[in-house]
C-alpha cells in the first residue's frame, strides 16, 4: 500500500498504543451511548480502545499493517473487541450515512474533509485534532501542507455544528499549544454537500 513503508517503520519500535486525544478526553461526555465509530488513520489505536471501551461498536482504519497488527494484539489481550482494516484513507475514504462518531488525530487531508463529513449519520459526532504551522516546538509535522493555518479547522467543515474548539496558539504552557481540536455535530436536517477545500497536502 503507498505511503504505508514509513509507517510501518514507525510503528515497528512502539508497542502501547498511548492515551486517546486530548479533545476525545475533553468531550467525551457527548458521546453516544451506543453507535458506530471510526478511528481514522488510527496508528495503535487509542482513540478506538476509549471508544470500544464506551460500548461503540468500533472500526479502526490505518495504511500500516504494523500498526494495525499491534492494535490487534493490544485489544485481544485487554478482551475489547475492534475491527480493524487496512485502508489508505486519501484514496478510500469513507462511505457516506455510516458512522455516529468520527475520530481524527494527527492526520491532515483537507481533500478528504468533505467525505468525512458525508460519512457521519444525522445528529453523528466528529473529534478532529491535529497541530498548527504556528506551533512552538518541533514536535509533529514539518511540512506546512499537513498543519493547520490559524483557525483553519474552524473552515474544513462548514456545514457541521460546532460543539467545541479549543485552539491555544503560544500561549500557556500546555501540550495543545501545538495543536487546535474540534467537535462537531452533523445536523439531522442538513445534507452535506461540501465544496472541496483547493488546498491538500503534496
């Protein structure tokens, strides 16, 4: 699968799948009681153990095969059940009306922004967060076409309701000054139809 190489080798030297997303954390009281979710672009799974362990039914796609063994391995031994694919999501994304909670977490497509928001069912929840070009450190991506311009998340789905954004910039001194995170409801009267953002990454 392209692009899946350097993933692998990321993966290969990690083993616990870490903690779920700050803006998962945050919000997690929104969640449904039941539902289908998906934890896009998931590396070891995090944000998909928290939710399986919420009682969602949940599918967890990534293009590493390492990463998707792992998370595997990880759920079979703690008995939580997650269903797992491999699946390059820029070229495969998502099918429209299917899932009631949508996790992002470190991962940028703008092209891919108007399917994920087709995808989520009415009154269906997204939990998007990754960094900013405006980020104090060098942790995360160095290529500005996979950070986000200031407030930019606030522009990648139009048509959502917005729950809560959180987006520090440089000041304080919290992990999320690096970051911006968003939660977004799908209404039950619109369809989404977005525009495609122009800008994606190279």
């Amino acid at each position: 699968m392209a692009g899946s190489d350097k993933w692998d080798s990321r993966y290969r030297s990690s083993s616990e799948p870490g903690s779920a997303a700050k803006v998962l954390l945050d919000f997690q009281h929104l969640l449904p009681a039941r539902g289908i979710a998906l934890d896009l672009a998931c590396g070891l799974g995090a944000n998909g153990l928290f939710l399986a362990e919420r009682g969602l039914e949940v599918h967890a796609w990534d293009s590493s095969a390492i990463a998707l063994e792992k998370l595997n391995d990880f759920a079979a031994q703690h008995e939580i059940l997650i269903q797992t694919q491999q699946r390059d999501v820029s070229l495969d994304p998502p099918e429209e009306n299917r899932f009631d909670v949508i996790v992002v977490s470190h991962f940028l497509d703008r092209l891919l922004c108007p399917a994920i928001a087709r995808s989520l069912r009415p009154e269906g929840l997204l939990f998007y967060q990754t960094f900013n070009r405006n980020k104090v450190d060098s942790v995360g991506p160095s290529n500005p076409d996979y950070l986000l311009e200031e407030n930019e998340l606030l522009r990648l789905f139009p048509r959502l309701i917005l729950r809560g954004y959180r987006e520090d910039s440089g000041f304080g001194d919290t992990d999320l000054r690096n970051q911006a995170y968003l939660v977004a409801e799908k209404s039950s009267a619109v369809v989404t139809d977005d525009a495609s953002p122009q800008e994606g990454p190279s």
